[in-house]
C-alpha cells in the first residue's frame, strides 16, 4: 500500500487549505478545511471521486500523474458542483483530453453554466452503476438538496466505501493522518457540528431522506469531501448526523446569546447564567453577539437544548447582531429547544417582542414571561432573570 492508497482500489488525492479564512467567505476556518478527492482504480477503468478548489488542481493533477504513471483516468465523477470540488474541472480535462464527466442531470447542466463544458459526458441517474472492471462496481445515489439540488453519493459496492459528497464532513484541515484510526478525531466532531449547522442546517428533511436511501447498504468507509475518511467512528457519525438532522439537542447545555451597547443587558445574561449554574446546569456556554462569531453561536444553539437570548431595543427594533443570529436560526428551521427571553430598553420594549416573533416562526414557546428591564435592570429585573433562568433549568431537568 502506498502513503496515499487508504484501502483496496482506493487512493486519497486531496489537499490541505491552511490559508483561506472564510469558508463561502462567510464561515471562519482556524483549523483550515480540506478538500477530499479519491481516485478508484479497476482492472479496466480509473475514476477520479470529486475535484479539489481550482488553486489546488494543479497539486491534485501532480498527485493523479504520480499515482497512475503511464495510466491516465477515464472518468471524473462529481458528487457535488460547489466551487470548492469542481473548480478544477477545466484544468483536469485539459491534463487528461479523454476525461469523461460523469454526473446526473442537474450536474451536467451545472456544468455547462460553471465551467462551459459539455463534450463527453455520462448522464446518470439514481441507482444506476458503472464497472471498472475487477469487482469494481460503483453504484449511484441521488440525494438532492444535502445540500445542493445536483448533490449524489457513489457507493463502491465490494469495497463497501461511501463516497458522500459534502455530507458527514467538517471543517478543519488533515494534520498529516487521513483515516480516522490514524488520528485523534476529538478536535473533528465540533467542528463537524458548525459545519452542519452553518452549512447543512436548513436541509435536516433531505438529510433524513439521504439517510433512509442508505440504510440498507453495507458501509464500512465514508469518503466525505472534507475531513477524516471515516471507517472506525462511522456509527458514531452517521447518529450525529441523524440527530442533527431532526433538530434533536446533542446534550442538556445552554446557549447564552446577548447583546449589550452599555452593559445593561450583559448583567441580566449573567444573572441567568449565575442561577442555571446554581440549579446544576454544567454545560453554559455564552456568547457576547457583537464579539462571537454567528458561526459558533449557530453551532452552539444547535447542540444545546437550552438557550437564553438576551438583547436591548435598538432603533425601535431587535440589536441588530441579535436579530441576525435569531434570522440565521429561523432560516436553518431550528426546533425542540428550551428558551427564555431577556430584554431591556429605555422607552419602548420593541426587542422583546421581536424576539417573540421569531420563537413564533420556530413554534416555540418561551419557558417562563420574557424579562424586559426598563433603563437599567433593578434588583427585581435580575431577580426574574434568575427565575427566568430557574424554569429553564427545571425544563432540562
């Protein structure tokens, strides 16, 4: 087995972006990300499973040429048309002219509209294989809108690996260990939960559908597009995945989110932290609005069953880092949550009753009357944010 084969037919050709900042120059990258690519190789025929982002294709192509030799590859398959899988394609058909793209419809439609490409293509659809010869059968899964509408998985039926596209990935770039028996993954499952949340989040019924398309096949590796290669944890993602996907809290923790201009409202987020601490609560983790990035506090409301949301009015409105976060949520369709509701203002409670009508777009109910401090919060403000804080704790209880 060379350094880049990870099983039997199967070779790992992805890269490691360790400079870009912002994943869809939106989601904060401090580990960097990785973009997985396999090559599968049959006594026939040669696949190449999902591109990398274009500024590494050369790199991909340097590795393909080291792998193969005088052997080229017939077939670049394409899981998923995002920029940062297929935006190699006109440098890998420019290396190898006889390249042959194989997607489904929708695929082959993007790309047209990406990349002008529409010569020697193979239109597939759902369930549909393709040999390579030597018990190499690849076998098709169209999963759309997990989490674009084109998305689909390759199975590789004798070597029983998924190749899934985007799904069951994660942000953070490979530290030199590929598989997940190789590595310690600890530092792979948060970042898998902002990945899902952030990116993956508003799909849960496409995921649900994904997962019950796959529920009889026999799966012994997942090949996502970003991240570890998963082969001894595969229960244990393909829960979190299912969990996720159904809106159902990982644990009984709390979310904190506040938003504060003079340090008002601050205190009534830290009186409410105070007394879910007092009532047993371990797992509180708090975010100032204007300091957090939305990306962890999406994450972080997807993962704990509890969350207190606390903003001032501002501009006879909700504050406005606040309000961003709570339309975030109400896109991704977050759920089965405990929450309560603090506010404060100086003459009109407009926040709180902002906040109430996004907990309304979630069908959601507060677990005790939101808290609304006029100026700033007395001794009976903050005594109802720790009752407030009391009711959600006996909720999680």
């Amino acid at each position: 087995m060379t350094n880049s084969e990870i099983a039997p037919h199967i070779h790992y050709i992805g890269v490691n972006d360790r400079t870009t900042p912002l994943f869809e120059s939106l989601w904060p990258l401090p580990n960097g990300v990785s973009y997985n690519s396999y090559l599968i190789s049959g006594s026939d025929k040669v696949a190449i499973i999902d591109g990398v982002e274009v500024s590494h294709a050369l790199e991909q192509i340097d590795h393909i040429k080291t792998i193969l030799g005088d052997r080229t590859p017939d077939y670049l398959i394409i899981n998923h048309m995002e920029p940062d899988h297929s935006g190699g394609i006109s440098l890998l058909r420019s290396a190898f002219p006889g390249l042959t793209i194989v997607g489904n419809a929708q695929t082959l439609a993007m790309v047209k509209g990406f990349y002008g490409v529409t010569d020697n293509t193979l239109a597939i659809k759902d369930g549909d294989t393709l040999e390579l010869g030597g018990d190499v059968t690849l076998q098709f899964f169209l999963t759309p809108m997990v989490h674009w509408p084109e998305t689909m998985m390759t199975y590789f039926k004798e070597g029983k690996a998924l190749f899934s596209g985007d799904a069951f990935g994660c942000f953070g770039a490979l530290n030199g260990a590929i598989v997940d028996r190789e590595m310690n993954t600890e530092r792979y499952f948060p970042e898998m939960v902002r990945y899902y949340s952030n990116i993956v989040g508003k799909y849960g019924q496409f995921v649900q559908r994904a997962l019950a398309k796959l529920a009889n096949a026999e799966i012994e590796m997942i090949c996502s597009t970003h991240g570890p290669v998963w082969q001894e944890e595969i229960d244990r993602v393909i829960d979190l995945y299912n969990r996720l996907s159904q809106y159902q809290p990982l644990d009984n923790g709390v979310t904190i989110v506040y938003g504060s201009m003079y340090g008002n409202t601050a205190r009534m987020a830290e009186a409410a932290a105070r007394q879910l601490a007092l009532e047993g609560v371990k797992e509180i983790v708090i975010h100032n609005a204007s300091v957090s990035s939305q990306s962890q506090m999406i994450a972080d409301c997807f993962a704990h069953r509890g969350l207190v949301i606390a903003a001032p009015t501002y501009s006879d409105g909700l504050f406005p880092p606040v309000a961003a976060l709570m339309k975030a949520l109400t896109v991704r369709g977050l759920k089965n949550r405990e929450v309560a509701l603090l506010g404060s203002h100086t003459w009109s409670p407009q926040g709180i009753k902002m906040m109430q009508k996004y907990l309304e777009a979630w069908e959601t109910e507060a677990v005790a009357a939101p808290v609304s401090a006029k100026h700033a919060p007395d001794h009976n403000a903050l005594t109802q944010c720790a009752e407030a804080a009391s009711a959600l704790a006996s909720k999680l209880r």
